[in-house]
C-alpha cells in the first residue's frame, strides 16, 4: 500500500486525494506491505488448547492461586458469619435469604480483590516483583524490528501526536530509532479531523527519529481491533513485535527497551502488559483517578501478577505482543446473534489474551516497570459514557466464559471482568432488598445511636472486617510507599500523602453510588438490545454545565429520592443510609464540582492529591522525556506549499 495509489484508495474526499497525493510524489506514507495471515478463531474445539509448560511459567504458580483463593474464601467466610446469625435468630424469611444471596456474591468478590491486592504488598515489599520477568536495568539496543501503533478516532490529533513525539524523542535519544517504526492508524470518521492528523503527522515527521507512517481507514470494521488486525495482515510481517498505545498514553523510551529485550530473551512470550499510571490530570475528578491510580495501582498491578504468572491478561494498550503469534491465534471471531450481544467483539483485549493463551503463548502483567502513562476522562459523565461502552464489551463475554478450549485462568478473568459491572446492580439491588427488610419492622433508634457507642459484636466484626476489606488496597499502597524513601519524598512526604488520601477516600465514596447506578442503568440498556454505539472520546474538558449535569444524573436523583422516601418510615436508619442517599440526592452537584479545571489546580495548589509526575519527578530511571521540538500544528495549505 505504498505510493500514490494506495493513498488516493485511503482517502474518499476529492481535495483530501489531491492534497496527500501531492505530498506522495515527495515520500510515501505508507511502507511496502508484508502481508501476515490472520485466521479468525474459533471457539467450539476444545483441542485447540496448548497445555505444554510455559518456560516463563513461575514456580509454585499453583501454591500462589490455592493461598489467594484459599484465603479468599475465609475471609469471605469469616465477613458472612454474621448476617447469618442474624437471619437465623427469628428463622430465614425469603428476603433474607436472597440479602445473604446477594451479599455472598459481593463479598466473594471484594475478598478477592482484597487477598489478591495483598499478595502483591508482599511481592512489593519484598522486592520481588521482577522474578517472573526479569528485565534488564540496562537493556541492549533491539536487534528486531518492533512497530508502535497508534490508533485514533476522531481525536485531538495534536495532544496524540505530541505524547508519540515525546516517546519518539525518548528513543531517540536513547540511540534506539532505526529500530522503530511509528504508526499512525486512523479510524476517524470526520474530514476535519483527518487534516488535523495529517498536518500534526508532518509536524512530528520532519524530526522524528524513527520513521513514522500514517493510515486512515474508511470502514471502521470491528473498530479498534479491526484497525490493528488490518494492520497486522498488512504490515505485520516486516515487524517482530508491535506495542500497541491509545490515543491518550505513552511510555518511555527505557520502558520500551526492556519490553523489547525481554521478548528476545524469551521466545515462548506473546504479550507483556505494563501497568499505566494516569497522568496530566487537571480537573479535580481526574486527580481522584491520577492518586488513586498512582499510589495503589502498582499494589494490585503486582498481586494479579503474582498468582496469574504466565497466563495473565490484555489491557488492550501500553502492551508489546509478538506479531506472528498475535497473527497465527488471536484473529476474532464474530459473535453469534444481534447486538449488543453478538456481532463483532468490543472489549477485545482480554479476549485476545485468552487466545494467546490457548495457543502455547504466555502472557504476562508487569508491576516492575515505570515508564508507562495515559490520561484519563476529565468528568464524571464522560467517565461513564466510556464506562457504558466497557459494560457493553465485559457483558459479551458471558458467552465465552464456557467456550471449550481456554485456560481455566482465562475463563476468571472473563468472569471478573463481567463481575467489573454486574456488581453495580447488585449492590444496588441489596441495598432495595435490605431497605425493604427494614421497613418491616418498627422505628428503633438505638440503630441511630448505634455508630457513635458501638458495641462488641459479631455485627460489628463483619462491619469492621468489611471496613478493611474495601479500605485494605489503599492502606497497602500507602504502606509501601512509606517504605520507599524516593517515593515518599516525590510525593511530597508522609504529611501530604495522608491529605491527598484522606480526599481521595471521600470524593471516592462520594462517586462510588453514582457509578454503581449509572452501571446499573448501563446493565440495564445492554440486556434490553441497546447498543453502546462507538463515539470519540473527550479527553480534555473544563466544566461541565448545570442542564447537561442534571440530565445526565437523573437516574441517580431519583434513585436518592427513592431512599429518602424509605427513611422517612424509618428515620432511625438515616446514620447508615447517608453515605448513599446524600451522593446521589447530590449528584448533579457532585458532577459539575468535580468537572471544573479551576477547582482541581486548586487543590492541587494546596498540596491535595498531588502525584510525583505533575512535578517531573522520577521515581526510577524510566522517565519521560518530552519532544526535543515542539509538535506544533502546521496548516494543510502550508505544508504542501
């Protein structure tokens, strides 16, 4: 697809044709195609399934899982033993039963992320994260040829290019750009901005290191996994390994380099996938996002690591993958049936993962690696548009969770990422179901009382323990940063973080009741036959206007009068119903308070829920660089002359 022909078949507009067409009698945007077939798969013969050990498999792997999913299962116990002496004091009545049915799952659920997220505080702490993978602190220059893929849909071209620029740059100065080759891969549907890519592609392409290639699509089949399967059956044959980034990540040259020097040394590995931190965060519930995500997320990060190993799962960016693997296994099928079930896979990553998997391939999460960054929905209400969209895909794979062939570990993490969004309507529906038990019975103020004279009781053990559970992960993200002198340095000292975390806590349990309705409601329009559609992503917002908040918090309003209807019966039940009903009475508020860039640079001003990447700050040697040039924007008309 080099030369002026393929262009002029990328490009629909009659002025677009004539402008690019112009600019190919001077260089290609495109490289000589390297065709690499890519089947679809299937998922109906159980003997597809590789089971030969994985060399990267760690030892012990199968002593990891029975630890977390032992203790799992007792602390799940140990926090269900009390609701059942409760129930079982006056005999099991059907609401109760189906309130312990509820509450079983949920907790099943929060005691996994609990044990897991533990399990990597001790991996941590002890400086083991590098054993399943150990990359190299000075990793040689490539000897194969990897591709970085960018894919775009409708998106602010100049904030993309900018963030491939600075990893670019980083490479470049690394002595790293021949080995690289930069892939702009465009999926936008409006001519507008097509342009603006195209223009911030010269921009970046006259000093760019590696070479860099710009493609846009006309059919966006199958969306982003179409864009980068079209690719692969393309381009993917002239390159050994491909990371895939988003429009709104980027990673360091360094990080880069060990990714790639550890699938040389590691031949029977498909995919390792970093763990993002957020960065450029500016309204105040993006930073809710950016501190949570940067002091807990490498906790985590490195417990699903731990009893995962080498058949981990697939973020779907800030990943490398080996090309002909990807090719060989990991083409997706077409769902059976009508959408938003059927059709086309939407969250495709994890899939992908499992057909790796499934072939022989391992595939690895890292905690190990700094390096690796992408921004996040500035609002609320972008937040959940992108979320209604990850509902849709997660709710796909309950098709596939049964599918014969795949790894036992792979078939979890399916179910976990359902669990992701079905736990939101059931949360909501036992907080109904427990409400509707209360309303039974008479008014009993020592209920009311009871928060502020608590009593020694298997009650108040469950609550405690539940408390911990749900607290824990950010407890063990606070632990280990104390324990690391840079760190606890970079984000400002002990003082600052226990602010910034003291915030974070109360504007999380603030958001929490609103996301857990707006995933209801998102549950809700899937299983009826609606479709979440493809729409571009807002990355960058300051405010979010009153009408447009009210509008999008309806539901949640009225979910909030609802319960405040229940606690006028039962008044005496307002102590533990507040942290639910004031959120959503409040939640339109709530939205355009968090949604303001004045408001979070304020905070942030103060010291409140400040990260060490807003001041430059390194933790390790894998920092980013910025762009040695700035990528300014350059006028269509100007760059053809």
């Amino acid at each position: 697809m080099s030369g002026q022909g393929s262009t002029a078949r990328v490009y629909q507009s009659d002025d677009q044709v004539e402008i690019f067409s112009a600019f190919t009698g001077v260089s290609g945007w495109l490289p000589e195609q390297a065709p690499l077939a890519m089947p679809r798969q299937t998922f109906d013969d159980a003997d597809r399934q590789v089971t030969a050990r994985l060399e990267t498999r760690p030892d012990g792997l199968l002593t990891r899982r029975f630890i977390v999913f032992g203790a799992t299962v007792v602390v799940a116990l140990l926090a269900l033993i009390a609701p059942v002496i409760l129930c079982a004091r006056e005999g099991f009545q059907p609401l109760e039963i189906l309130a312990l049915a509820i509450f079983a799952v949920l907790i099943l659920a929060i005691a996994c992320w609990f044990c897991s997220t533990f399990a990597g505080l001790v991996v941590m702490l002890t400086g083991r994260e590098q054993d399943d993978m150990d990359f190299a602190p000075y990793p040689p220059l490539p000897t194969r040829r990897t591709a970085l893929l960018m894919p775009l849909y409708n998106e602010d071209a100049r904030a993309a290019l900018a963030r491939l620029g600075a990893l670019d740059a980083s490479l470049a100065r690394l002595g790293a750009s021949d080995a690289f080759d930069l892939f702009v891969l465009s999926d936008s549907t409006r001519d507008e901005a097509a342009i603006a890519e195209l223009s911030a592609c010269m921009a970046l392409r006259a000093h760019a290191g590696s070479q860099l290639y710009y493609r846009r699509r006309t059919e966006n089949i199958e969306r982003k996994a179409g864009n980068i399967a079209d690719w692969t059956r393309t381009f993917g044959g002239a390159y050994d390994f491909m990371i895939v980034l988003d429009a709104d990540s980027t990673m360091a040259g360094e990080t880069v380099l060990r990714l790639v020097d550890a699938m040389e040394r590691n031949p029977g590995v498909g995919l390792i996938q970093t763990a993002p931190t957020i960065i450029k965060a500016q309204t105040l519930f993006a930073r809710v996002s950016q501190f949570g995500v940067r002091l807990y997320g490498r906790v985590a990060a490195a417990g699903l690591a731990w009893w995962a190993g080498s058949e981990a799962s697939y973020w779907g960016h800030n990943a490398i993958l080996r090309t002909r693997a990807f090719a060989d296994c990991a083409g997706l099928p077409e769902l059976e049936g009508r959408k938003p079930f059927g059709g086309h896979i939407m969250s495709h990553d994890v899939v992908e993962a499992a057909l790796l998997r499934r072939a022989g391939w391992a595939v690895h999460v890292t905690a190990a690696l700094d390096g690796s960054c992408e921004e996040t929905p500035p609002t609320l209400t972008d937040f959940i548009r992108r979320d209604h969209r990850w509902c849709q895909g997660n709710l796909q794979h309950l098709a596939l969770i049964g599918a014969p062939g795949l790894n036992p570990i792979s078939r979890l993490q399916l179910a976990m990422g359902c669990m992701a969004y079905l736990s939101s309507p059931l949360w909501l529906a036992s907080l109904i179901v427990g409400m509707a038990m209360q309303l039974q019975g008479p008014v009993d103020w020592t209920s009311f009382f009871y928060i502020l004279n608590p009593q020694f009781s298997p009650f108040m053990l469950a609550s405690l323990l539940g408390g911990v559970m749900l607290m824990g992960p950010k407890l063990m993200g606070f632990i280990l940063v104390l324990t690391r002198p840079g760190e606890r340095k970079a984000f400002g000292g002990t003082r600052q973080i226990l602010k910034g975390m003291a915030l974070e806590i109360a504007l999380s349990a603030a958001l929490a009741p609103i996301l857990m309705v707006a995933n209801t409601i998102a549950v809700i329009k899937i299983v009826s036959g609606h479709d979440a559609g493809w729409s571009a992503q807002q990355r960058s917002a300051d405010g979010l206007a009153w009408k447009d908040a009210f509008t999008a918090m309806r539901w949640q309003m009225v979910t909030g009068v609802m319960f405040a209807a229940g606690l006028f019966i039962r008044p005496d039940l307002a102590t533990w119903f507040a942290p639910i009903v004031l959120p959503l009475l409040f939640a339109a508020p709530i939205a355009v308070f968090t949604s303001r860039r004045a408001v979070g640079e304020a905070f942030g001003r103060k010291g409140w829920m400040v990260t060490p990447d807003e001041d430059a700050v390194a933790v390790s040697p894998a920092v980013l660089f910025p762009a040695t040039r700035p990528v300014a924007e350059i006028e269509p008309a100007r760059a053809f002359g």
